[in-house]
C-alpha cells in the first residue's frame, strides 16, 4: 500500500490536472463562440454567390468550363483527396475519427490513383506514414482563419484538376452540428455539378450588361465558389474542434473530481490504519511493562 506522503503527492498531481483541464474548457466555450458566429456568417455570402452563379448560368455555356466537365474516370480515375484535422490534440476522437474514414475511403479506393492534401498537423503526422503520395500539406493553421488560408488550401487542388492530373477531388472534414455532436463528412469537391437554373418570373428577363463578359465573371465565379466551399469546410472544422475539445475537457474534469475524490478516500484509509497500528503499538508497549 501506498505512503500517506505519496497518496497527498498523487492528490496535489491531480487537482492541478484538474485545474488545467477546466481551463483548457472555458478556453475552448469562448473561442467555440465565436467560431459558431463565423459559421454562421458565412451562410448569406454563399446563399448570395449561389444566387448570382445561377443568374449569370442562364446566359452563358457550362458545357465547356473545365470546373464543371464530368470526366469518364471521375469514378475510378485519380483522385486528390484533401483531409481536414486539427493543429493541436485534447479534443478527443475528434482527429481519430477523420484518420479513421480516411483509411475507409483509401480501402473502398484501392484500385484508383490517390494523392492526399493533408490539412493539421495531427492528420499529416499520422498519414504521412501510410505510404500514400502527398501532394501537399498545410499546418499552422491560424486561430482565426481567413479565406487566405482557404485559397492556399484550394490552388494546388484546382491546378491539379484543370491541368487534368487528377479526374475528381474529395474533402473529408468535421462538420459542426452542436456543442455535443460532431458528424463526418466527405464530399466531392470537383467537379462541380452544373449550375441549375430558376425561372425567377420577371426578374429573369432583366438584362444586364456584363464588364468584362457574362462568360469571364461566371468563370471567376466558379473558381471563387469552390474556395468559399473550401472555407466552409475550415470554419466547419474549427468550430467542431473546439467543440470537441470542449466536451473532452469537461469529461476529464469530471474524472479528475472522481479521482480526487477515490484517492482522497485511500489516504484517509491509509491515515486511519497508520493511527490504528501506533495505537495498538503504544498499547503492547505499556502492556509488555
């Protein structure tokens, strides 16, 4: 059995853990806030850009944008597949389970060409050694990530794409569903399904007057529109890591009371039965005179 001295060191280990972890906890509520805001935010700009995609549409040929050709080896042709983790771990299964459908994509895939576009350290760390080629990586990602970070992310996806390397591209990120719940998605980025279409009534037959061209402004569009996907995949992310986090650093609080809680229990055990045998050593003692 343990010293009373090691059990009180064990103890003071453990509140200060405690301690750790539920500041780590209020830490990841307030960014998880604001980052919930961000996500938020961005839902009207891509409703808009999806708007103006579909007016533009009616006046130009999608048939002939690199972005939107569905190529005959989309299903079994090469393949970028762009993997979204986190920088920094504590957060849970939250990397794990990316890892995890990663490894599933990459077996249901066995037999077609795959690159990786690792996103976080935690993701590239780990992948890296799989044996799978790796066409880029992106870590350092900042606490407050701006489309800069979404661009970097999408140009080496989209020279790949339009230089005709690659037949599809896929991404695979955590989507934000609630402080408790994590889903995980993986999507085909390229190429984009054409852009449908809707009779607005009056407002259709207005005609504007496109600077430089409807054609140009749509292929600028498309390009910007897969990067805002990008983007949205990131704030998805973060917003889920810091859930995530969250949720882990409350359930190792919670653990560390428990523990503190058994180990406090033990000393005074181990306290009691050392005052027990001094006694009965003092008894024996006036006994044996």
């Amino acid at each position: 059995m343990p010293s009373l001295i090691d059990m009180r060191r064990r103890i003071r280990a453990v509140k200060s853990t405690q301690q750790i972890t539920k500041a780590m906890k209020m830490v990841a509520a307030s960014k998880l806030r604001r980052a919930q805001e961000r996500v938020v935010q961005t839902r009207p700009f891509a409703r808009e850009a999806r708007r103006v995609l579909e007016s533009i549409a009616t006046r130009v040929d999608q048939t002939t944008h690199p972005l939107l050709t569905r190529r005959p080896g989309v299903e079994s042709g090469a393949t970028l597949l762009i993997v979204i983790t986190s920088d920094r771990g504590l957060c849970g299964s939250f990397n794990t389970n990316i890892i995890k459908a990663t490894g599933q994509f990459l077996a249901a895939n066995a037999g077609r060409p795959i690159t990786l576009g690792l996103v976080g350290r935690k993701g590239r760390d780990t992948l890296k050694r799989r044996g799978v080629p790796v066409r880029f990586d992106h870590v350092n990602l900042p606490k407050r990530i701006v489309f800069t970070e979404a661009e970097a992310v999408a140009a080496p996806a989209l020279t790949d794409f339009m230089d005709g390397q690659v037949d599809s591209i896929h991404m695979i990120y955590n989507e934000f569903k609630s402080v408790m719940q994590q889903q995980i998605v993986v999507e085909q980025l390229l190429p984009l399904a054409p852009v449908e279409t809707k009779d607005t009534g009056v407002a259709s037959m207005t005609e504007y007057i496109y600077e430089p061209s409807a054609q140009a402004i749509f292929d600028r569009l498309l390009t910007r529109f897969v990067e805002v996907q990008v983007m949205r995949a990131l704030l998805e992310s973060n917003a889920a890591f810091y859930a995530a986090q969250m949720t882990a650093m409350d359930a190792a609080t919670r653990n560390s009371a428990d523990m503190i809680e058994g180990l406090t229990l033990t000393m005074n055990k181990v306290r009691q039965a050392a005052i027990t045998r001094e006694i009965i050593e003092v008894v024996s003692g006036a006994q044996a005179q």
